[in-house]
C-alpha cells in the first residue's frame, strides 16, 4: 500500500463549481498534514496545513479524520486560476520533517 | 521573511557530464534542507536531506551526490549524467519538528 494516496483525476469541473480532494494515508502515525498546489512546469507551494478541527482559509476547507487516516480539500466556487495539481502531503514522527507526498490530482477549472 | 534561491532554471548536458545545481536559503538560520526530483508525470522524489553544515542523509542510491558546505547552502552534484538524470530538480527548506518545506522555483535539467 501506498504511503499516501490520491485520485490523479482529472477533474474536470465548470467555474462556480463545489470540488472536493480526498487522500488517504497509511501511517497511523503521521504527525502533520498539508496541502500543496503546483502549477504545470512550476515547484509545489503550499496551500495550508490541515489541523484535527478543521480549518479553512477562504474558499478552501481542509478536514482531517485521524480514525480513518483521511484528508480531504474543499473548493467551493472554482475559478479558473484553481487549475492545478493538488498533492496530499504527510510527515511522519522521527522523519526529520521529510515530507511524504502524493501523486496529486489535477484539477482543470473552465469556463 | 526566508526566501529560497535555486540557479539554473534550465539545464541541458551531454551524457556523462559533471553537474552542480546550487540552492541558497536566506533570513533564516540551521534550516533542514531538501533535494527533490520529479520525473516528468511523476510524484516527487526525496533525493537527500541535510539538517545540518556537512551532514547529508541519502534516500536513494543513484550517481548524485549533495553537499553542504554552509548553513544555507546546498548542492546537488554528479560526477557523469546519465539519461535516467533528467527531470524537474527542486530545493526545499524548512524548520524542524514536521514545519511545512517551500521550495525553490526548480531546475528543469534534460539531458540528451
């Protein structure tokens, strides 16, 4: 089993649309959750840390449920800019902060 | 604010040819820092990662080698490329303790 695991996609959706990521994990002892977002041809930024309560940062929604060794994104109201690569990122206790990250879904927002 | 310097953009070498790609990192101090590779329509690939000036942890057995001669500095060498070389060569860099990594903006190395 993959350490962390995402749809590739594409997802193809219509500007305005609600999208919703999902990416699991293999490590019940993974310590930290982020998402990033890399263009096509650029270098992976980061979107927002994901926290055990939730959080949210504009039109994105970040959940975490530990239980289930799942993360999810939210986008609500897509723009055209949102198209990109999605990747689910994990570290794990005693990594040295090295990051584990997911393939990524592509995400392709149109008018 | 911290701010990550990678050079060149763009690379092309023959077969067997020497690299040295160089990442430097300025406003912070000790960061651990990362080299990536991404294959084209690949994930990332985490190549070495140094916590420290002289200290360089491999991940992957290859013909590279990274080196850190400063705080704030790390390089990425190979003494002959080889086809499998090619691809989308990233620096990171972040505190400890499970901090995100922001990245460099990249060098596209292709060689023929």
């Amino acid at each position: 089993r993959k350490e962390v695991e995402q749809d590739p996609g594409p997802f193809n959706v219509p500007e305005g649309a609600t999208v919703a990521f999902n990416c699991t994990y293999s490590n019940s002892a993974s310590q930290s959750f982020f998402w990033y977002r890399q263009d096509c041809r650029k270098e992976p930024k980061l979107l927002m840390s994901v926290y055990s309560s939730g959080n949210e940062d504009g039109r994105f929604t970040a959940q975490l449920n530990r239980a289930s060794q799942y993360i999810s994104l939210l986008i609500r109201d897509s723009k055209l800019s949102d198209s990109a690569t999605y990747l689910c990122v994990v570290t794990n206790r005693g990594s040295q902060g090295n990051l584990i990250f997911g393939k990524g879904t592509k995400l392709s927002v149109k008018p | 604010s911290q701010t990550i310097h990678q050079w060149p953009a763009t690379l092309v070498q023959p077969v067997g040819s020497p690299l040295s790609l160089e990442c430097t990192v300025e406003g912070t101090s000790n960061p651990n820092l990362y080299w990536y590779r991404q294959a084209a329509g690949r994930g990332l690939q985490l190549l070495f990662y140094s916590v420290g000036i002289g200290q360089i942890s491999s991940e992957v057995p290859q013909n590279l080698s990274a080196s850190r001669p400063q705080d704030r500095q790390f390089i990425l060498s190979s003494k002959k490329l080889l086809l499998s070389d090619s691809g989308f060569y990233l620096c990171a860099w972040s505190t400890r303790d499970n901090q995100p990594q922001h990245f460099g903006d990249g060098t596209r190395l292709s060689i023929l």
